[in-house]
C-alpha cells in the first residue's frame, strides 16, 4: 500500500473517530462474512460504526488524536468500534454480543483516551449510563428536599388537625347557645 493511500486512510479514519476519546477493540475474525455484515447493519441502526483496519493505521490514526495507549491490545486482527449514546452504552452492547457469540471477542478499549484492557470494558458494561447517572444525581439533589417538604406538612397537618377539631366543638356549642 503505497504512503498516500495510507495517509488518506488515517484521515479517514480521523473524521470517522472526529473528537472521540472513547472505543472499543474487537476481534471478529472468527465470525463469517454475512454474520459481520449483519453486526454492523444492527450497530449502525445504534448510531455505532464498526471499522476494521491495518492495526498499523490505526496506531497511526490513533497517535494523531491524542491517543498512545492502545498499543498493547492492537494485536492481532482488529475492529475498531465507536459511536452509541456513551461508552457504557456501547460497552454494554457489545459485551452482550460477544456472550451470545463465542466468535466475538473484546479485545480492549479507549475510555477517556485511557487504554483499557477486556476486564475493564467488561467492569463499565456493568456500570450506569450516562443518563442513569444523571437521574440518580437528580434524585439525591431533590431528595433532602421533598424531606424537608414532608417533615413539615406532617406535623403541621397534625397541629391543623388538632386545631381544627378543638375549635368544631366551639363552634357547635355556640350556634347550639344562639338557637336557645
């Protein structure tokens, strides 16, 4: 492959990736031709993209975005897999897939520009999601809150209550006094 060719496949490459600092590496040189078709059709449908490339250019491609420690888990055949909603998301998916298919296999990844080896990409599919995560901020803000909320409604609805019930008696003692 000539040096034009190649350079002109990092770029592509690049614009492919854009600002991302999160992938992962797969292996499927095991899986036929019609089954990876229909992996990436499924993927794609996700908002993912499924890239296999010369582990060369994609060091290089790599190394160009900032990125330099992945050098260990390009080994060997590669795909290079990014896209989704965040990388839980996309861990996840792919961590699902490759229970199903034995013909699958997660290699490693990048998250946050850091290598991360196939334990690791396994540990975040477990995690929350991005917008998991969000609501379960949202709920520890709201929640001294509504707290505070119900802990005075409950004792001022009882004192009401109270007052409410000694002030019925009055009154019905007085409107008994008017009629007589």
């Amino acid at each position: 492959m000539s040096k034009p060719v190649k350079e002109m496949i990092v770029r592509e490459i690049l614009s492919g990736l854009g600002d991302r600092k999160d992938l992962v590496v797969l292996d499927v040189s095991k899986v036929d031709a019609i089954a990876q078709n229909q992996l990436r059709e499924d993927l794609r449908k996700k908002g993912v993209t499924l890239l296999g490339v010369k582990n060369t250019l994609a060091r290089l491609a790599l190394k160009e975005s900032g990125i330099d420690s992945i050098d260990q888990i390009l080994a060997g055949p590669s795909t290079l897999v990014w896209g989704g909603e965040d990388i839980v998301g996309l861990s996840r998916e792919l961590a699902e897939r490759a229970k199903k298919s034995d013909k699958i296999a997660i290699k490693g990844g990048i998250v946050d520009g850091q290598g991360v080896d196939a334990n690791g990409i396994e540990q975040i599919s477990k995690g929350p999601s991005r917008l998991e995560l969000i609501g379960q901020i949202a709920g520890l803000l709201l929640s001294p809150g509504a707290r505070l909320a119900g802990a005075l409604l409950g004792p001022g609805g009882i004192v009401a209550g109270q007052i409410k019930a000694i002030s019925e008696p009055e009154e019905a003692s007085e409107e008994g006094g008017d009629a007589a």
